[in-house]
C-alpha cells in the first residue's frame, strides 16, 4: 500500500463512519435501535481495542512481550479491524513519532510550527488528532522504522488486504446481531451500522485522542523530551494507552499504567496471557529505575527549587538510564 492509496484508506474511513454516526443518531431519533446493537458495539469495540492497544502498539511496534504466532496475527487482525491502516504503516508512524517526538519529523506532533494562541493551540490538535493522516508529505519508511515486520508474511498480507478484512469487521456484528436474535433482518442492517461504522467512528478517535490530548492535557510524572501526558479520563476507553507520558518514559514496557491506580486492560491482559503461558518476554521497568526516574523530576507545572537541585543532582544517573534504552537498536527503542 503506497501513501496515496494509505490516504484515500484513511479518508474513507474517517468519512464512511462520521456519516454512519449521524445516520445511527437520526435512526435512534425514530427508535430503530435494537438490543443487540449494544452488544456487537461493545463486543467489537472491545475485539478492535485490544488489537490496536495490545497487537498494534505494543506487541508489534514496542515488542513488550512474545506471544504464539497464531495469537500474534489474530492481534493484529484484530487491529485492522478498528480501520487505522495497515499495521506495518501504522508502525512506523509510531516508531518514528518516538524516535523524534514533538520534533522536527513527528509526524502528529500538536507543538510543531504552529502560532501561539487559541488558534494555533486548535490547528496543533486537529493536526495531531486526524489531520496528519492527510499530510501528502507523510512518510515513515516502514524498510527504515520497521524491517522487522515487513518479514513477516502475514503482516504483509493484511496490508494486501486491507480493505477486505476491514469490510470483514462491519459485515461480522450484522451477522452476530442476526444470529443472537434469531433472525431479524432489521438487527441485521443497524447491528452493521453500530458494531461495524459507529464502533469504528469511536475507537479511531480515541486513539487518535492519545496523540493529539495525550500530548496536551494532562500530567506528567516523569521529564521526558516530549510533552506527553497522562490523561486518566481516556485511560479505560483506550485501554491503557492514555498513561501515555509513563509510555514515553518508558516506551518498551507492557505496562503503561504505573501505579494501581492506573487502570490498564492491555496491560491486564499480557498480565493474564503470561499467566496461562501465552505470552513471554514481557518487558517489566525495574521499579528502582522507575522511581529513580520519577524522584528525578517533579511534576513539570509545581517543580519546586528544592526538586530541581535534586534534578540537577540526579542528572547524572538520569541519562544513564536513558542510555540503557537507546543502546538498544533502533527497531528495540521504539
Ligand atoms: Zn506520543
Ligand atoms: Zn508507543
């Protein structure tokens, strides 16, 4: 898939489900609505969730843990289906947007060549929420940010067939909703248009949220060279990726919630997989070096003098930790 046909993808699937969402509220106006189409919504809402989170992010792009092959691919099929893209494009987007994070090269910062003020803060956040997939100057060499992946047979096929499998993922909660209510054509048509177009509509903004809100509002708990954030009112529907200033701190760990009460599904569910043995190899941070880290820096907004010579004192372990990271390879950074 070149990056004019990623583009015509991308904007047919912002399009397609923004006017599915308006033709559901019209429909739910009438009271067409069945039960069922709360059940497909959530059932794949959840399937597609996970496959962004847990496939697309952090078992492909962060390698946060090992899993079975055929779990591996099912992941990230099921990443297809929340109509992001392809997972090698998608990948590299994300490898790169660490690489040079809020720099020259992100590419979906909200900090990068826009105006101070009301108006510029508005561009930054429509630029990093949906506008960059538009960008004809767009590129993240998968060949150069993802090698790795583009060996691999069935990643390549699911770029092949993208269209089909994202189609795969409206027809299939029709399908569900005709079946769990014993045949109702009408279940049929709106459980395609909730738990297909509508569904799709809400997960694509609220991973999309995670870029534009995530590096925005919210807080930081540890200094990182970006303005990533963490934004707990996300952190459930994104299943765990709103922790996303903790991610950028440590961006190979399987946990992206820090603290217990930072709630994380992916991280619940690798959890749950290396319990019953479906998963290895799952990245943990040393919680030394996390406290370290944290105990570094304060809270950007309230850094009191007192803190910042602790900082200062610090700095030269922080690096150091730092380092341990980016003596990795270039694929194990990211
Ligand atoms: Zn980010
Ligand atoms: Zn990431």
């Amino acid at each position: 898939m070149d990056g004019r046909e990623h583009r015509w993808f991308m904007l047919i699937a912002s399009i397609v489900p923004l006017a599915a969402v308006l033709g559901a509220m019209v429909l739910l106006w009438n009271s067409v609505f069945h039960w069922s189409d709360l059940v497909v919504t959530l059932v794949m809402y959840v399937i597609s969730g996970f496959g962004i989170s847990t496939g697309y992010h952090r078992m492909l792009t962060h390698r946060s843990f090992e899993t079975y092959k055929p779990i591996r691919y099912g992941l990230a099929t099921a990443g297809v289906l929340a109509g992001q893209g392809p997972p090698i494009i998608w990948a590299a987007h994300h490898r790169k947007h660490h690489r040079v994070s809020d720099k020259p090269g992100d590419p979906h910062s909200p900090h990068l060549d826009f105006p101070p003020g009301f108006k510029g803060m508005m561009a930054g956040l429509w630029h990093s929420h949906l506008g960059w997939l538009f960008d004809t100057k767009l590129t993240s060499d998968p060949m150069r940010y993802c090698p790795d992946l583009v060996r691999e047979k069935p990643l390549r096929w699911l770029s092949e067939n993208l269209l089909l499998v994202t189609l795969a993922g409206v027809v299939a909660p029709g399908l569900l909703a005709y079946a769990i209510t014993g045949g109702s054509v009408q279940a049929l048509f709106t459980g395609m248009l909730w738990g297909g177009l509508v569904r799709i509509f809400l997960i694509n903004h609220v991973t999309y949220a995670v870029n534009s809100i995530g590096h925005y509002f919210g807080r930081r708990r540890f200094e990182t060279t970006d303005h990533s954030r963490n934004v707990f009112w996300l952190a459930i529907p994104s299943f765990g990726e709103a922790w996303h200033n903790n991610h950028h701190a440590f961006p190979r760990s399987a946990h992206h919630g820090m603290k217990w009460y930072e709630v994380d599904p992916s991280a619940i569910l690798i959890w749950g997989m290396e319990k019953t043995r479906l998963a290895w190899k799952v990245i943990r941070i040393d919680p030394e070096r996390m406290e370290m880290r944290e105990a570094g820096v304060s809270r950007v907004s309230s850094a009191s003098a007192d803190k910042r010579t602790l900082l200062e004192s610090q700095q030269k372990i922080a690096p150091m930790a730092d380092r341990t990271a980016e003596g990795e390879s270039l694929v194990d950074v990211e």
